[in-house]
C-alpha cells in the first residue's frame, strides 16, 4: 500500500498470507504467511516480487510478530521459538 493507502499489488492466493508477521529491513520485507513459510520480498509498486522462501516451522500457526535485531530473526508459533540469521551481524 502507499501511505495515503491506495493498495499497489496483491498476492491472492500465491503465495497466500494469512495470518503472519512482516517487517522491513534493509529496503526489503521479511513476512511468514502464517502457516510454515518465510517470504523474503522485494517492495515494488510495479507488482509483487518474490526473492527467496523457506519452509522453517512444523506445525504452522505462526501468526506472532516476527522480531529482527543485529540480522537474527525471532519466529514464534504456537509450540516453539526459532532464531534464524538473516544477515550479517555487527553491521
């Protein structure tokens, strides 16, 4: 969305969000689509550009905030905690 809130691209159904947390970091997002996958995405008015994902939780059900500090990751779903290095760290 742009800031006065016209909506610039949307996913539907590939890949589905649902519920899951989305930050920015360094120009790009960082969103779990609330099931078992991180989406690593490139904002882009002209449409939706998908860089990389992984498939980092079991059981689904990560709908919590995800917390980014020093290029760790924190992802939280119902049953566990899991830390994930994104970056370099001491930037």
């Amino acid at each position: 969305m742009s800031m006065s809130g016209e909506v610039k691209w949307k996913t539907g159904q590939n890949p589905k969000f649902v519920k899951g947390g989305a930050i920015l970091a360094d120009g790009l997002i960082l969103a779990t689509d609330g099931s078992k996958k991180l989406h690593l995405i490139e904002p882009d008015p002209a449409g939706f550009k998908l860089l990389a994902n992984a498939e980092l939780m079991e059981a689904g059900n990560n709908w919590a905030p995800i917390a980014l500090s020093d290029g760790i990751l924190l992802i939280r779903d119902q049953k566990k905690l899991i830390v994930v290095q994104v970056g370099q760290q001491g930037r």
